[in-house]
C-alpha cells in the first residue's frame, strides 16, 4: 500500500511549508485508495453477475421466483405438512422446522450447559471430573460425526412390529424413531384462552395491588400466590364454560368480510405503510436513547448497522407484501381464506369440546412396512439425531462459558454471601449466578447462534430442514440461487433475532448493575 | 457446619473455583483413606453425589466396553480399510510418496521440537497416578464387561430355545480375560514399583522430561510391530490375510521404524542447533535485539543471531511443505520442460534481473519524489495488463501479470527499505525469491498429475481433511488480518465493505456456503474456466473461516493501547511500519487461543465434504466402507475410530494451545 505520510527523508528544506503533492496528501491517497477498493469489488461483483447471467440464459434458465407459487411435487419427510402444494410452502416447512428444532434445542442445551458447568465447579471429585471428560470429549469431535454416530445407534434400534393399533405403553422407540402421545390443541382451545386473557388480566391487577400494599404496610401479602390462584380458578373454570365465547366467531367473521370487501391494493398499501411505520418508529426510539443532554452519542458501527438492518427489514416486508401478497398467507395458513378467515373458523359457535387433548401413538401400515401412525407424535431418527448432536455438543461450549462466568466473579461476593448466613444454593441463586450472567450472557448468545446454524447439518441425516428441503426444491426446480437467497434471508433473520433477544436482556442486566 | 476439617466444608455445586489453580503443586498428599473422606463422602449430599456420578461413569463405561468387545462387531472392517480410510485409493507401487511425505513432515516436526520445545518434566508421582490409575480402569473394564457369548465350533453363536444369546459363566468370562488382567498387574505394577522405589516426597516430585514419554510410547508401539503381527489386512479370494503385497512400503513396520528412527534424529540435530546458537549468540552478545523482553521472564535465554535465523528458515519450510509436498511429492506433476525452457526460465531471469535493478534503483537514498511516481506508473502498468486480459485486447501470460503486480507492490514498499545498504539487500533478496516461488509455483501447478488412481479425486480420506484444513488455514489468515485490519481502520469504506462481509458470512451456516461453492460457483465462471471440485471447497472453507478469524484478530487488536499508536507515530513510522512492527506483533500475541481455537474449528468442520460430496475422512466411514460387499452396513465401528482420531487431534490441539496461553504469559499481567 502506498504511504503517505511516509516522513520524507530526502526533503530538502526548501519543500519545508509548502503544501506536498497531491499524490502525497494523506486524505487524497487514503480517499483514492478507498473508492479504488470500491470501484474494484464493484466490478468483480458485476462481472460475476454478468457471467452468471449469461450462463443462466444459456441453459434457459431465468431469474425469478415463481416456484414459490407454483406447484412442484415434492414430499416433506416431517412437518407441518408433508405434501406442500407450492415451493413456497415447502419451504415454511423446512422454516418450520428449523425454528422447531433450534427452540428446542437450546431450551434443552441451555439447561444440560449450566448444569455441566456448574458440576465442573462442584467440590465433588467424581462429579467435577466427569463433568470434565464430558466436556473434553464432546467439543473435540466434529459435531456432524456426533450426529451421523446418534443415526447410526438409532437406525440399529429394532424394527416397529407388526401388531397395529394403538401402542400399549406411552413411549415407543423404534428404527423408526420416537413416537409419544401427542398433546394438542383441540375442539375450545381458542376461546378457553380467550378466558385465560381474561384471568391474566384480572390476576395482573391483583397482584400489581398487593404488592404495593406489601410495599406500604410491609405485610406479608402473597401476592404471587393469589395471582396463580386466580389464573388457575379461571383455568379450571373455563375447561367447561368457554363456549360462552363462541360468538367471536361471527365478530371475527364479519370483521374477516369487511376485509375481504376492501381492494386487495389498499390492504397492500396499508400493511407496506405499517411496516416502514414500524421501522421509522423504532429508528426514532433508538436514536432518543443514544441522546445526551450533551447531544448524540457518536454511534458505533454496530448501531449504524442495526438501523440499516431495521430498514433492510423494512424493505423486505414491503416488498413482500407488494410482490408476494397473493402467496403470502397460503403458504403459512394453507387455506385460501386469510388470518381472520381462519380465526373465525377457530371460534366457531359449535366448538364445545375440551380444549386440551391427549392420544397415544399407534401403529398403521399404509405401504409394505409398518410404521407409526398420525395418532402419536412423531420424532424421526433424523430429528433425534440432529436434535441430541447439537444439544449435547452446544452443552459442552455452554459449560465452559458458565463455568468461566462463575470464576470470573470476585471471590469477595461468595465470602460476603457466607458471611451473611446465606445457604450455599441461596447464594449461587441470587449473588453469584446473577452476576455471572452478565459475563455469560453474550458467548451463550453466540452459542444460541451457533446452534441455529449448526442444524442445517440436518442435511446429512435427512431431517426436513430449511436446507434440506431447499435442496429438493432446487434440484427439482433448477432455481438454485433463488432458493440459496432465501436461506440466506432466513438465517441473516434468525442471527438478528436471536442476537436482539440478547441485547434486550443484556441491557436488562446492566440497569440491575446501576 | 461442625466438621473441623481445615479445608472449608466442601459441598456440591459450589461456586468456588476448584481448578488446579486452587491447589498448589506441592501440597503434602493424603493418605487414601482420609483422602476419599474428605473427597467423595462429606456429608449425605455428596456423597449421594459421588454414587451418582460413578454409577453414570461406570454405565457409560460398560456400554462401551459391551460395545467394542461385542461378537457383533467388526472391527476387520476397520482394520483392512485403513489405508482407505488415510490415502484413499492411491496407488500401491508409488506408496513410497505417501510415507516420503510423511517423513518430511516427521523431520519438520522433529526440528520444530528440537529447536523450539521448552517443554516441562512430569513429576514422577503423575507417572505413578498414570500408572496406577490406567492398571485400575483396566481391571474395572475387564470385571464390568459381560461376559462373551458362547460360540459353537463353526463359530456361529448359540442360542437358547427363545433366541436368547446364551453367554458364558462370570468365572470363565474372568478365566478368559487373562491377558487382560495380566495388562492391568504390569501397569499397576509398573506404578507401585516406583511408588516404592522413591518413597521420599522430593524424590517423588522431581521430574522427568516430557520428551522422553513424547517419544518413547510411540518407540513402543514402532517396537512392538516387529514382535506382533498387527498386519494390515487384505480382502483376498474370500479371505481375510494380514500384511500383503511384498512392496516394503505397503509393509508397516520398516516405514514406521524409519519414521519414528527420522523423529528422535531429527529432535536431537534440533537441539544440537539450539544449543550451538545459543552458545554462539552469548558469545557474541547483540544488545540490539532487547524488544524481546515479553518472553524472558520465562525464557532464561532469548532467541537471538543464529538461533532466530534458523527458526525463520523452519518456520518458512513449515510454510511452504504443503504446497512442495501437494503439488511435487503427492502429484509428481509432468512438467513440459520445452515450455519451461522456452517461456518460464527466460521470463523468469528477465523478472529476476529486471525487478531487481527497478527495486535497487527505487531504494536509492536520494530516489524521492520520482521514485514513488515510478513505483505508482508500474502499478498503473500491471493494472492495465489485467484489464487488457479482461477485454480480450492482447493478453499477456498469466504468471507475468502476477509478478508485474506483485513487482509493483514490492516497489511501493520501497521507501521503507531506502538508504541502508543491508535493508536495500534485503529487499530485492526477498524480490527474488518471490519470483522464484512464482515461478516455480506456476510451473508445478499446471503440470498434469501423472500418479493414476482409479477414482477422479486423487487423494482422499484423512489425507483430504488435511490438505484442507492446512490450506484452508494458510490462506484465511493474511485474508482474515486484512478484513480485521480493515474493520478496525479509520476509512469508512474500507470497514463498512469488510463489517458486510464479516457479518453476513458469520450469519449463514457453512453447509449453504458450501453448497454454493461446489454446486453454484460454476455458474459465475466465465466460458472455458473451471473449477475443480476440492479447489471450490477450499475456497469456500478459505472465505468463510476469514470472516471468523478475522473476528479474532480484531479482538486483539481492540486490545492495543493507544499510546502504542501514538508512540509509534512519534518515533516517525510509517503507517505501514506502524501497523506491521508495532500494532499486529502484539495483537496477534494476544490473539494466539482463540486463533488456534479458531484452527481446531476449521479442522473440525472440514468434516462437512463429506456432504458435499467429497472423499474425506468421514465419508470413508460413513459411506464408502458400509458400501463395500464384505462389510454391508458396517458403520458404527468405522465412525467410532475416526472419532477417536478426529477427538486426539483436536485435543492435542487444544491442549497445545492452552500451554501456549501460559507461555506467553496471558491472563498473568
């Protein structure tokens, strides 16, 4: 790289005072550098393009994204939908299931992680070292070796047998991978928690009211017990009332009309101005919070980045919601009538059963091999896989930050916990864990981010993730780049996610420093 | 609490750090009665605890053990596809090159050791607990284990009336295990015998050096092939038969012998080297060199002269080893001498010459003014050669228009190596060895390969994981200093260009990053211009590990106080002095872990070709072996072995990395 403000050995002192050449003045070079850096990676990025195109065109191939609506036949080995009518749907799918997968993966990996972590630290030899080969052996072996050993053990489980019908037990685990009652929503579901609301509500204000009191008087008030107490009388109470509330139904259904009757157009323009609404506003809110009576922070990097992103998103949904409007709820929903449709179908006058049910997973043979049928839930071997791989490997990273956050609080603070009367579980409860998270809290984000990525390897077991499906779709479909566009979207939206989650609670617990 | 035990009541899940660095080295050792009290059984909570957690290890144990020694494992699956599993399919008559290449690095690593190696001792009574404790697990293995199934004389196993396998009794299972047992007395023998021997505490504490473990278990195991038949197997005319073919390198014992013989030699000319400059150097005592002074507090002696010379030469053979053992030794390229003698050697000298004379005129003292404008007019010139390749208007070779670039950075430099005749030297030294590596380079790599192996890929198994992770590696690092540099850097363009890519690599999985680059890349190519297969991977794995390391190196960067900066600028140096003698020596010092953390996890994720497509190291296992007709299915044992070796790397690795923390001193200042 040129320098320019290399000191000038030979300058004679006759240049002394006088402006230096133009080609050796700092803010030309360092300008000329950088627009020249620009204008290169512009050209490389347009030369790609254009090859790209020209070799599309050659193969008859066009850059849209039809396939989204179109129809492509394709089978989904697991999800909300197996037989998805469009690519798009495919694709929510695979979203689906990677979202499924990733929630709960660091639901389980958060909790295996802090525990690991903790028992590292535990004064009990055997513990402290088994939780240490735990470690050591888990985060140094690739984790897609872990997952392709998990299938491997799994896929040498005994085949389902052949007697049909419901399964005697709750729990069967096969080749065929793990089948347990499934729980869910039924008949009243929606108006029970119409009742629920109500409860929340009403449980909310009672406990905002004895608390205070407990603030005045310093009496013993129970106000988190009276709260519960309320939820659950409802709760109990509405399991049998709800279809009182059957008549939102017709709200929703006349509300789902009116809509119906307004141009699709203005509806369009309604929600793209909601969303740049949405961005605007929370722009605003950003930068009130970087403001000083002294004026505005200088912003870092990372802010000017985040507004762009705010607007990035922004963007998208507008055009979205411009271009894709017609797909849009089909895909989600899979029903022709829209969000109101679908709720006023949900709160139907007829619908007086529990809202809550229970059945046990049976066995059908619809081919040549017996399998498990719709009546269970049905956790293939390639979820259990991905699933164990990615919880278990993240486990041991997460172990390793809770454990150095652990250390990294002063030894004073356990001391002085001791020194009060604390038990030792109180303690690590309220003096040391919490200060702990704040060191913990950002690396466990990264890990969070990690695992999320880290399904995709779903790939290698064929569990019908984002990645996986979005393979089929291409190979079936030829629009390779269009489909790599949306992974990519989607992942770019499940960092920002996550790392925002983690923001917002990081901050929550630099207040609690102040 | 009313125990008066002086260590503080110790109770589970305490939030007390209990690391080594709580405990010092040399405190009194318990007796072992005492020792378990204290230890494992307290109080009832922990004690509950520590059933709980030896019943689980115990378990996990068994399972394992149940799972090697199992009747229906076959571990031949394993054993005959080893060479499958390392080389791939690389021909039997030039295995020489394979186990050549080996040396190399085996000499290489040897030197390294030599000339560097600081290594500590371990204390005898480790040895002791080692011993001991590798006989007890032994012993537990062989008493837990269950015992075999009873096989018939056709060797099948036997059943009972309900299909049942029927094992044998636990006293013949015992009775069988014989050799186990005998394994486990010699090495808790081996233990106790010292433990009796030096019974005196500093006896016990005192050290024997780590090398000589380092090379003498491996010495052992070379030792042990020519008394036991290990083999490696073949499956020939339906049967199985240990060490075939009569080529002395498809053999195992006469390479590994001469390896590990390669190893210690080669460790002992290190150290003869180390010791001849250093002794050289205090002769001869250079105070120049005092900006060393970050290591001395642990180096009694700093490396100096002679001793700095030689580990620049190792460190630059490291360097350049794969690139000379790839594209020489593993391909035998077939190289077009009339081309050669034609073009490349004539380009070559004029190059040499040519460059040489521009670089020694640009570092004149009085070059100035019109020295820069003339380094600036070469870069315009090699600008314009590429852009008149691109529009088709005249095209120069490939090569000249590399170095012309490359001659047109070397002249940009110029003015940090003007006036001194010794840095003038220096630099146009340097100008010909570039040209020299171009060149040769150039050369190499366009040569054909002539070593024929039956599938298209040319290398494959752990060979592949390698080459990767160790291209993959040497290219991410200058990308990844670049980007970091960039996003650190005041210019706003340069970081808004390098924060994008940064992020939005770091926000996609490496798998889609992959699949772009094996199955897009292609598309972006212009007509005539291909890719193979590996090269896009690596070049995917290249891009996508600079955006981490470059994460890594910024950390460090970050760290750099401000007054280096400003000290720098007052002492007068340059910003390209300031950045590369001040500012990336100590960020990169700081760096260091997470860096080789950041090396752990690229060989790790090598293990992604296997989903692209690639024969690496875990496709053998997962895929090719359980194909093959013998072994139909065969899975579990092959993806148990490569963990093993995937998991002693990477540990290796990390352990390496942790004593280079304590080296160079983090954490401690």
């Amino acid at each position: 790289m040129s320098d320019p403000r290399a000191p000038d050995r030979d300058a004679s002192l006759s240049t002394l005072g006088t402006r230096p050449p133009f080609y050796r003045d700092a803010t030309v070079v360092r300008w000329i550098a950088q627009v020249g850096t620009l204008i290169l990676v512009l050209a490389a990025l347009w030369f790609l393009a254009t090859e790209a195109g020209d070799s599309l065109r050659a193969r008859g191939a066009n850059i849209d994204f039809d396939f989204i609506s179109d129809h492509i036949g394709i089978k989904v080995g697991w999800g909300i939908d197996t037989n998805p009518d469009s690519g798009g749907r495919a694709l929510w799918v695979g979203m689906v299931n990677t979202i499924r997968m990733a929630a709960a993966g660091i639901a389980l990996a958060s909790v295996v992680g802090v525990l690991v972590g903790l028992a590292r630290l535990s004064s009990n030899w055997p513990l402290r070292r088994l939780a240490g080969v735990y470690v050591e052996a888990l985060r140094n072996i690739p984790l897609l070796v872990q997952i392709l050993v998990y299938a491997a053990v799994l896929a040498s489980l005994p085949n389902v047998s052949f007697d049909m019908g419901p399964i005697p037990g709750w729990v069967h685990l096969s080749n065929k991978g793990l089948s347990i009652p499934r729980v869910f929503v039924a008949d009243g579901f929606y108006q029970w928690a119409v009742v629920m609301l109500i409860g929340g509500v009403i449980a909310r204000v009672v406990f905002k009211r004895l608390a205070a009191r407990r603030e005045q008087t310093g009496m013993q008030t129970n106000a988190g017990a009276w709260a519960t107490g309320i939820v659950a009388v409802f709760a109990i109470v509405g399991w049998w009332v709800h279809p009182i509330f059957g008549w939102l139904g017709g709200v929703f259904g006349g509300l789902s009309d009116a809509v119906g009757s307004i141009p699709q157009g203005v509806v369009q323009l309604v929600a793209a101005l909601a969303a740049a609404g949405v961005a605007v506003w929370w722009i605003r809110r950003f930068l009130a919070q970087h403001r000083t009576p002294a004026g505005l922070v200088r912003l870092t990097d990372d802010d000017w980045f985040r507004m762009i992103f705010a607007v990035a998103g922004a963007a998208i949904v507008v055009l979205f919601v411009a271009v894709l409007w017609p797909g849009l709820s089909s895909w989600i929903v899979n029903s022709s009538s829209d969000g109101l449709g679908v709720l006023a179908d949900k709160f139907g006058n007829g619908r007086t059963g529990a809202p809550i049910d229970a059945m046990r997973p049976d066995i059908v043979q619809p081919g040549n091999f017996p399998n498990y049928g719709p009546a269970g839930l049905n956790l293939p071997i390639g979820f259990a896989a991905v699933y164990f791989g990615v919880v278990f490997y993240t486990a041991a990273f997460i172990a390793e930050i809770v454990r150095g956050g652990i250390l990294a609080v002063p030894k004073g603070q356990s001391e002085a916990a001791q020194a009060v009367g604390l038990r030792r579980s109180t303690a690590l409860r309220r003096v040391i864990l919490p200060q702990a998270l704040r060191v913990i809290l950002p690396p466990v984000g990264n890990q969070y981010l990690n695992l999320t990525k880290n399904t995709s390897l779903a790939i290698a077991v064929g569990y019908s993730d984002l990645v996986q499906i979005g393979q089929t779709v291409y190979n079936q479909t030829g629009k390779t780049l269009q489909v790599m566009a949306v992974w990519m979207l989607f992942y770019l939206a499940c960092s920002l996610t996550i790392s925002a989650a983690v923001n917002f609670f990081n901050i929550r617990l630099r207040i609690v420093e102040r | 609490m009313t125990d008066p035990m002086p260590p503080a009541a110790p109770t589970a899940l305490a939030a007390e750090p209990v690391g080594p660095a709580a405990s010092p080295p040399d405190r009194p050792s318990l007796p072992p009665g005492r020792w378990i009290r204290e230890n494992l059984f307290p109080n009832a909570r922990n004690s509950i605890l520590t059933v709980f957690a030896i019943l689980v290890a115990l378990f996990t144990y068994r399972g394992l053990l149940n799972f090697m020694f199992s009747e229906e494992r076959s571990w031949i699956a394993v054993r005959t596809n080893l060479r499958l599993m390392f080389t791939q399919a690389y021909p039997e008559h030039q295995y020489i090159r394979v186990w050549v290449t080996v040396g190399l690095v085996v000499v290489l690593a040897g030197l390294s050791a030599g000339i560097w190696a600081r290594w500590g001792g371990v204390t005898l009574k480790r040895l002791m607990g080692w011993l001991m404790s590798g006989g007890g697990l032994v012993a537990v293995g062989v008493l837990i284990r269950e015992p075999s199934v009873l096989t018939d004389a056709a060797g099948e196993t036997v059943r009972d009336d309900v299909g049942e396998l029927v094992r044998e009794s636990f006293a013949a299972a015992m009775a069988d295990r014989w050799v186990w047992w005998a394994a486990a007395l010699v090495l808790f023998g081996l233990g106790l015998a010292l433990w009796l021997r030096f019974d005196d505490l500093a006896r016990r504490t005192s050290e024997i050096p780590v090398a000589w473990l380092v090379f003498g278990l491996p010495g052992l195991l070379v030792a042990s092939t020519w008394v036991i038949r290990y083999g490696h197997y073949a499956f020939a005319d339906g049967e199985f038969i240990a060490e075939p073919g009569q080529l002395v390198a498809m053999s195992t014992r006469v390479p590994w012998t001469v390896i590990w013989l390669l190893l210690v030699g080669c460790f002992g000319i290190g150290r003869v080297a180390r010791s001849r400059a250093i002794a050289s150097s205090q002769a001869v005592p250079d105070a120049a060199d005092d900006d060393e002074g970050a290591e001395d507090e642990a180096a009694p002696e700093l490396p100096r002269g002679a001793l700095a010379k030689t580990r620049a030469i190792v460190n630059l053979a490291w360097v350049l080893s794969p690139f000379f053992l790839y594209w020489v030794v593993m391909r035998d390229p077939e190289i077009d001498y009339a081309h050669v003698f034609s073009t490349m050697l004539p380009m070559g000298l004029a190059f040499g010459v040519v460059g040489s004379a521009v670089l020694w005129w640009l570092t004149r003292s009085d070059a100035g003014e019109v020295g820069r404008l003339a380094a600036i007019g070469l870069l315009l010139l090699a600008a314009f050669h590429w852009v008149a390749a691109f529009f088709g208007w005249y095209s120069m070779l490939q090569v000249a228009r590399i170095a012309f670039l490359l001659l047109a950075v070397a002249g940009l430099l110029a003015p940090n190596f003007a006036g001194v005749a010794a840095q003038r030297r220096r630099l146009v030294g340097a100008w010909l060895f570039v040209v020299l590596l171009v060149f040769y380079g150039a050369t190499v790599i366009n040569a054909p390969s002539t070593i024929e192996t039956p599938t298209d890929m040319f290398i494959g198994g752990f060979s592949v994981t390698l080459l990767v992770s160790v291209l993959t590696i040497m290219l991410s690092f200058p990308i990844g200093v670049l980007l970091a540099l960039a996003r650190t850097s005041r210019q706003p363009i340069f970081r808004v260009l390098s924060t994008v890519y940064i992020e939005v690599i770091r926000g996609v999985p490496l798998i889609t990053l992959l699949l772009f680059f094996s199955g897009v890349l292609p598309l972006f190519l212009p007509d005539g211009m291909e890719i193979a297969e590996l090269a896009a991977a690596i070049l995917g794995y290249t891009l996508f590990s600079a955006a981490y390391l470059a994460e890594n190196v910024r950390g460090g960067l970050q760290s750099i106080r401000r007054g280096q900066y400003e000290a720098a600028d007052a002492v007068g140096l340059t910003t390209t002095q300031r950045t590369g003698f001040i500012v990336l020596p100590q960020s990169l010092r700081v760096s260091i872990p997470p860096l080789v953390g950041q090396v752990i996890a690229t060989f790790k994720e090598t293990s992604l070709l296997a989903i692209i497509g690639l024969f690496d190291f875990l496709r053998m296992a997962n895929s090719v072996v359980p194909n093959q007709s013998q072994f139909l299915g065969v899975r579990r044992e092959g993806l148990l072995f490569i963990s093993v070796v995937y998991w002693v790397v990477a540990f290796a690795m990390s352990k390496y990395s942790q004593r280079l923390e304590q080296r160079v001193g983090l954490g401690q200042r």
